[in-house]
C-alpha cells in the first residue's frame, strides 16, 4: 500500500488512495500471483485502535471500508476517484483529502480544480446542527488555490484544529494533473514552494490559506512533517524530502540524482521549523544525522516532563533509485538539543517507503502500509506484513498489539546516553550542541510552554471482540471549551468507534422501564405470596369445612369460598400430602363413559376435608343429578368415584367405585332429587360402602365437581 494518505481521528485510522496490490491466500499454503486493482470503488480503509492482534494472523482482516461513492455504494468515479500520494489533513472530528493524482480516462470527468473532498464524523460546530448527518461533503477552494498538487508532507494539530500542507510537486503551469502520462505538461514535475494551511474552528466553514515559502525554505517532494506541542500554538517541524525524484519520469531514473542526493542529505542535517503562532520560518542544523530519506515516516513523543520532544523517523530511501534497499532503521531527532541518534539498526530486507505511522499509545508506534524495492518489473509484498508495531521506549519491534497493554513513554537509553536525564524526562541538553541556536527568537519559542490542556487524548482503548464494538466518548470541541453535550454529538459513522449520541439517553430509558417493570412484578408477586401463605396458614374448623360441603351440596353458597383445583395430583393439605408421599404412585380416576358431547365445570367446586364428621360406613347421599368424588384413604388402599353426568333424559347412573381391589357399584337413593341425609342420621345398610379398615380410616375429599351438559 505505497502513496497512500492516512490519518487519526480519535480512536481510528483513516487509509486513503494509494496503490494497493495483493496476494490472495491459497488452500495448500501459498500464495497466488499478485494483484493490484488500485482500488477501483473509491474505498476508504479503516483501522480502529481497540482490535488487538499479532502479526502472525490475517491482518486484512482488520479493515474496515468506507464507499465515497454517493449513496454509499459503487463506483466513485468522478466524485471521489482514487487517489495517489495526496494528504489527508485533520482533527478530533473529521478529515480532509487534499491533493494527489488520478487517472486519466474518458470513463468520467476528474473532479473540479476547486473541489476537495470532506468526511465529517463527529459534529462540533457551536451553531445548531440542524439536518447535520455524518458522511461526505464537498468543500470549494478559494480562488488562490487549487488542488492540482501532490507528494507535498501534510501535519495536523487537532489541538489547535488546524492542519497544513507542504511544498509537493506540481504541474509545469500549476494545470491538472495524472497518475504518470506521456505529456509533460500534465505531470507534476514541478516543486511547488507553497505551505497550504487549513483551520477548521468553524466545522461547516473551512478556511483555506495559501502562502509561499521564503526563499531559503527549499521546497520538495515527500518530506515528513511533524507537529511538536512548543510554544503558543506548536511549531512544524520539516524533516528529509527530494527534489529530483525518481518515480516522475518513466524510466524510474531521477533526472538529477547527484544534486538531488546532495540536497537531500541537506534536509537531515539542517532542520526547517515553522512557528504556527507567528507564521515565522526558522531553520536550526543538528549533529550526526542520517543520510538522504524521503518517503519515510515519523511521530513525535514527548518526555513525560518536557525537557525533550524526540521525533522517531523510520524507514524510506534517498528517492533517486527504486532498486537500491529501503531502509529498516529508525532514527531519533531529539529537540531542543537536535542531536540524532540510531536506536534500532533494522532488519535484512525488511525495510519500506511509501508507510505510514501513528501512535495508538504514548510509547508504541504502528506503521501501517509501504512499498518495497523494485529490482525488477515485478511486484513483492513487504516482508512482516503491512503492519508493524514499535516500542518507542525500548526501541525494539513488537510481535502483537493489544489496546489494553501499554505503558508511559520512556525517552530510550541510547538518546538519554546523548542528552542526559532519565527515562522520564530530566533531560540535561536542552540546547543545540555545539552550533547553539541560530536565531535566539527561536530559542524563545522551545521556552514558551504549550498549554497542553488543550490537548484531547482518546485512550486507553478497550479491547473488542468480533461481536463488539469500542466505544469513544463524544466530547470533542470547538477551541478545546466545553460545550453542550447536545451540540457534541457522534453521527455513528462506519469508520469510527464512538456511539451516536442518542444511544445513551434511549439505552437509559430502556433500561429504567425495564428495572420499574421487573419491580412491580417482584412486588405483585410477594403480594400473591403472602396472600396465599396466610390462607394457608389458617385452617378452617372442622364445622367450617362440614357446612361449606353441605351448602355446595344444597346448592347455597357458603360464607368462605375455596380456590378451585382442576388437577388430581395436587393435594388439598397436608394430610393428603403425607398420604400421597406413602402410598407411592396412583393411577389416574377413569371417567364414566356418557353420550354428551362436551362437559363443563360448575365454578366454585373445591377441595375440602371433612376430618370426623361422616363416618367411613356413613351412606353416600345423592341430590338430584349432582355427584360428588370422595376418597377413602389409608396406608394401602385409595378408593375413589368417578364423575357422573347429567344426561338428557334423567336416567340415574349407578356411582362406581374405583380401588386397588376392584369396582364397586352403589345403589341410588330412592328419591334423589328430594331425599337428603343428614350426616347425623344413622346409616342404612343398603347404602353402606364398602370398608376398608386401616391406621387411619378417614375420609378425604379429593374433588367435588359438578358437570353439565
């Protein structure tokens, strides 16, 4: 992935453009041919820093996509072509894609010479957002400018949220531009000696401003440029670069590669500084630097205490001749004393150019992307994968990354064996050694403090697994003041890891119905507990429990009216369930079998015990068509009556007992429908059941129901 733009808002890396090749994985092990679609549906890559990972896996596998086609789906065309070595310019809520090549083709028209493509991903703008939905937009140059330019050094500050542009090559007449083509004139040839400045306070105003180089500030093609938080508003500092590249011509040979090279090496040894604050150009030399490096990379760490600000470099090549090696080591610009130092000598065939780099966490550095030599015509992929990971405080390579693994940066022991101090800071150089500054206005500017409140970091990160998603708080704002939380709102774009903001105020609803919910029930609940635990707790009296039998019986209601039980199994008290607990398992009652076609329960019919008030040699009375299920029980026999019916033409059906030992058949009263028996009575042998002596020989009623037709 070599030209690529890249940047970091909050928690996510946003990979743009670019050349793209790969090799797709074969079932046996190995890997087919290589291919390169150079991203033909104008996608837009995205890493997000809470995926933990080794080097070992799939790495393509943490990527997310963003289409810039309007509507989301795709072919880009002409409203966001892909394209090569551009810049992408940010701060904490949204990004801007400036510059670079496209293709040349009569498919579609290239975009305007003023247009230039914005995503915004969190909304900050002091006004009311209104109809404000996350996504892209096009934003118009003012007349001065335009965007026909490419491979200039882009650097952000989301602190001040502003970002800047440069020099870069252009077009002979500053006229539009393509990916490599036979006429000169469309071909960015040309250095452009310009700082484009971008200042983003006002989200749905950009301001655009464009200002050309004093004269001993070189302009060039990809240097790196860094922002260090120093003085009122942080300065630039502009680091390497070349001005005859070898990649602008098609034989893939620099035009100049001695002046080249010679200038080159010039841009490490002596360094370019803008003051944000002033506009001011300064330039300071340093000691013992590296040779000629273009298209390399580089992040800045600052010791925990300040005294030091050490600019990592790593990678890239001197940009005169593709087949020669790229570099693998990484080297430390330490300022305010501007000393070098090599802290990691790189690995054989390793290195890169063309990557990017950024710093998920204080000491550690991922380099994502690049591009490898080109001995011949044909493509290699980059040996360790596309990303890598650095430790900024040992100064040694990482194997895996994981979000949730992370210390504060330590200033390693080689550029403290250099300019003094300890791990965290104390540093005892804090001048140019042995030239001192060049100009004492500088000097006041490293003695300035940058107000460093102003500065919003988003980590620690949270580890997130496939099924989830990390969560950024959305408290970004405008010139670093607080705002309402209503104007600071995330839209939930695809690329980031934060929430939109109605998430939370509706998961909170939710959640606070469903806690009253699930209250109101537990209290319903101990209610109906309560209630039939007191029921259950008072027994009714013998003579209770005797008239209640007699007025269903009779047909009158009784002064306490029972729950209705419509299953056998369940016992009535706890004498039915000592008893059931003894006997073991008891077959279900079988029902008289009558020629009605549907029945249905009488309400109020309950289970009772009528413990001594009819003896078990007592008849069984009859009313009218009504029939009643009793049960003799003891320790070995359970004896029981099956349901009886109303038929239509009033025909009396004999009762039929069922028992252990067999069924049993009792004769009718002579007049059901008028005699009644008193439970006082005496009993009359014709009607006496069957007994059945045993330890307890009462009578228990284990269903009483009444069925019509």
């Amino acid at each position: 992935m070599p030209c690529i733009t890249a940047g970091v808002i909050r928690d996510t890396v946003y990979l743009d453009g670019g050349y793209i090749y790969w090799s797709q994985g074969l079932s046996n092990g190995e890997y087919g041919p290589i291919d390169q679609p150079n991203n033909p549906l104008g996608l837009m890559y995205t890493l997000n820093f809470s995926q933990p990972f080794n080097l070992s896996q799939n790495l393509t596998a943490l990527f997310g996509t963003i289409s810039k086609a309007r509507g989301g789906a795709g072919n880009a065309n002409s409203d966001a072509p892909n394209y090569l070595d551009g810049a992408m310019l940010v701060n904490d809520a949204q990004l801007a894609l400036y510059g670079g090549l496209v293709k040349k083709t009569d498919a579609f028209d290239p975009p305007r010479e003023d247009e230039v493509l914005v995503y915004q991903q969190y909304y900050y703008n002091r006004q009311e957002r209104g109809s404000w939905n996350p996504g892209f937009n096009t934003d118009r140059l003012p007349e001065d400018l335009t965007r026909y330019i490419a491979f200039g050094g882009a650097a952000s500050a989301p602190s001040e949220n502003k970002a800047w542009y440069f020099g870069g090559l252009r077009a002979p007449n500053w006229g539009p531009i393509f990916q490599r083509t036979s006429n000169i004139t469309e071909n960015a040839v040309n250095v452009s000696s310009t700082l484009i400045t971008l200042d983003m306070r006002d989200q749905l105003d950009l301001e655009w401003t464009n200002t050309t180089l004093p004269d001993e500030i070189k302009g060039r093609a990809n240097p790196e440029v860094v922002w260090v938080p120093v003085g009122e508003e942080g300065i630039l500092v502009v680091i390497g670069g070349v001005t005859y590249p070898d990649w602008i011509t098609t034989s893939r040979v620099s035009e100049n590669a001695a002046q080249s090279t010679e200038e080159s090496d010039e841009f490490m040894a002596v360094i370019d500084i803008y003051d944000v604050a002033s506009g001011r150009w300064y330039r300071q030399r340093t000691v013992e630097g590296p040779t000629a490096r273009t298209r390399g990379c580089a992040v800045v760490a600052p010791a925990q205490d300040s005294s030091s600000f050490n600019i990592y470099y790593y990678g890239g090549y001197p940009g005169v001749d593709p087949r020669a090696d790229f570099y693998d080591d990484v080297w430390v610009l330490s300022i305010p004393s501007f000393t070098w130092t090599r802290v990691s000598e790189g690995r054989p065939n390793h290195g890169r150019a063309g990557h990017k780099c950024f710093m998920p966490y204080p000491d550690q550095m991922m380099v994502i992307g690049g591009d490898t030599p080109r001995p011949g015509s044909n493509l290699a992929c980059l040996d360790g994968g596309i990303i890598q990971i650095f430790n900024l405080t040992s100064a040694e390579w990482m194997d895996e990354y994981h979000p949730e693994r992370y210390f504060d940066y330590g200033v390693p022991s080689a550029v403290r064996a250099v300019i003094g101090g300890q791990a965290t800071g104390g540093a005892a150089l804090t001048t140019p050694s042995p030239s001192g500054w060049r100009d004492d206005e500088l000097a006041d500017i490293f003695d300035t403090p940058y107000e460093t409140s102003k500065i919003q970091t988003w980590y620690p990160y949270a580890a997130v697994t496939e099924s989830s998603r990390p969560t950024i708080p959305d408290n970004n704002d405008d010139e670093n003041e607080n705002e309402d939380e209503d104007e600071d709102d995330s839209g939930g774009g695809g690329g980031g890891g934060g929430l939109p903001g109605w998430v939370a105020p509706t998961l909170g609803v939710v959640l606070g119905l469903v806690f009253v919910t699930a209250a109101l029930v537990a209290f319903c609940l101990w209610r109906k507990r309560k209630f039939l635990k007191q029921r259950g707790d008072s027994e009714a009296s013998p003579d209770e429990n005797g008239m209640r039998v007699l007025s269903w019986i009779r047909g009158q209601p009784s002064e306490t009216k029972a729950l209705t039980v419509t299953t056998e199994e369940t016992p009535s008290n706890l004498d039915m369930t000592e008893v059931s607990s003894s006997v073991g398992p008891i077959a279900s009652p079988a029902f008289v079998t009558a020629a009605v076609p549907s029945r249905f329960e009488m309400m109020d019919t309950s289970i009772a015990e009528l413990p001594g008030t009819i003896h078990p040699l007592l008849p069984l009375p009859l009313f009218g068509d009504n029939q009643i299920s009793l049960c003799m029980c003891d320790a070995n026999v359970r004896l029981e009556k099956t349901h009886l019916v109303l038929p239509s033409s009033r025909t009396q059906v004999s009762p039929r007992w069922r028992s252990s030992i067999g069924t049993l058949t009792l004769p009718q009263a002579a007049n059901p429908q008028h005699q009644e028996t008193s439970p006082t009575s005496a009993p009359s042998p014709a009607t006496k059941p069957p007994h059945f002596p045993g330890p307890r020989g009462r009578w228990k009623w284990i269903r009483a129901a009444t069925h019509l037709r």
